[in-house]
C-alpha cells in the first residue's frame, strides 16, 4: 500500500471567519468531518452485472481514518473470498474478466458462506465505528452502487438487515471525486495522476482494488482544502434535531 508524506499534504483544520479575521482551530475528529458517518470503502467482485442473481465472489472493506494532524489514511481491511450462493447464476464472461475460479481447490478451502463472511466483516467495522465514535458507515466506492446494489443484495439473502453497519443508499463515489480532481474516471488512470502505484496485473481483486480506491479517496481528501463555507450550519429555532428522520441521509 502506497503511504502518503505526511507532512507534504495539508492539515484538515477547522477555520472559522469572523469580521475578516481567521480563527485557525484544531484539526477536527473523524466524526466531525463527516456528521458522524464512518467512511468505509468497499469493493465487490462478482460473477455478472445482477446482485439479485450473479454470485457475489470476493468482498473487502477499509475503513478511512484521520489521524492527530487531520491526515485521513486507510485502515485495517476486513475481505473473503466467499462461496456463490445456492443458485446463483456464473457468467462466463464475468469471470474471464476477473480471473476467478470459483471450482478452484485452493480458493475453495478458504471460501466463506455469505453469511458467515458478512457478519464477520460487519463485526469488524463496527468496532471501528464504535472506536470512531461514529453512528453509522457510508460505502466509498469506485462506481459505488455497484458495489451497494451487490451489498444489499446480500445482506437480503443472509437476513442480516440488523447486522449491517452501512447506510443503505448513500454513498460516496471516487468515479465522481476523480472526475472534479483530476478529470479521469477510471481507477487505473486516476490513481497514476494521483501518483499512486497502480498494477493493472493485480486489478480486478477485491482487496487490491479497495486498498488503491482508499489511497485515491484519502490523497484526494488531503491534497484539496475544504471550501471558506465549509461545515457551516444555519441556526435555528426549527432545526430537526441530529437523530431525526429526515437526517438519516448524508
């Protein structure tokens, strides 16, 4: 994993402006920055274009952190190899592309059911979340409903609705951060403008792929300052309360 110097990428400090004068503040905490939501990126790899239908293959998971001197760096990865579910569909094509054998001795011994991996990695994030101090994830991805549809699809079939940590239809999206950054869409491209090691030899598995999405997502984090309005909110006698309704979405 590609580690970023520090001390080349500026500090996510709050500043407050008052009657043209800069109040420089501390660096704020993880759950500030992103209204108590954790952000966790995600990659799936499948066996079609179908969450309802396509087996779901591999699954990896990071959560992005932010360190004393407002630095966001990737976490620990939570991944499987899972086993297709019963009935689920295997298009050749999908897996000539990715390169996974789903009949392999060897992926076969370390292969989880879906539930199992699924729970097992949701325990996982969500002591990190916990840690945080955080409510809830959001998924980052690279053409992230992709990614959410095949999640959700899965946490449907394994009935574990009350084991998810993440939000079910937020999300954050590197396609559409890459595009304003660099003005490239694919993962490839966007990481090597970013100056990020990318090995397309490696592409197409779920860990690798979510390990260069998370340096994407934190390099772009670091290196583009928030705007002068930034975390800025309108008081008033009206305002919903944090754990409303209509704010369970980002």
């Amino acid at each position: 994993m590609t580690i970023q110097n520090d001390a080349a990428l500026p500090e996510n400090n709050v500043t407050n402006t008052i009657d043209g004068n800069t109040d420089q503040q501390t660096p704020m905490t993880l759950k500030e920055r992103f209204r108590k939501f954790l952000p966790v990126v995600v990659d799936v790899e499948t066996a079609g274009f179908n969450a309802q239908t396509d087996a779901l293959l591999e699954i990896a998971c990071i959560p992005v952190l932010l360190n004393e001197q407002g630095i966001f760096y990737p976490g620990e990865a939570f991944n499987a190899h899972i086993e297709p579910f019963e009935g689920a569909n295997l298009e050749p094509s999908a897996l000539a592309f990715t390169g996974i054998d789903p009949k392999n001795p060897l992926r076969k011994a370390i292969a989880e059911d879906e539930k199992t991996a699924l729970r097992r990695i949701f325990k996982g994030l969500k002591e990190v979340r916990r840690a945080e101090d955080c409510r809830q994830c959001v998924l980052i991805g690279h053409n992230a409903h992709f990614d959410l549809a095949f999640l959700n699809a899965a946490v449907l079939r394994t009935n574990s609705k009350n084991h998810n940590p993440f939000h079910n239809f937020s999300v954050f999206d590197t396609v559409t951060l890459s595009a304003l950054a660099f003005g490239q869409t694919v993962l490839a491209r966007a990481c090597k403008a970013a100056g990020l090691d990318f090995d397309g030899k490696d592409a197409h598995s779920a860990l690798y792929d979510t390990q260069k999405t998370a340096e994407l997502f934190c390099h772009i984090l670091n290196s583009y300052p928030m705007l002068a309005n930034a975390m800025h909110v309108e008081q008033s006698n009206s305002e919903m309360p944090e754990d409303s309704a209509a704010d369970t979405a980002l």
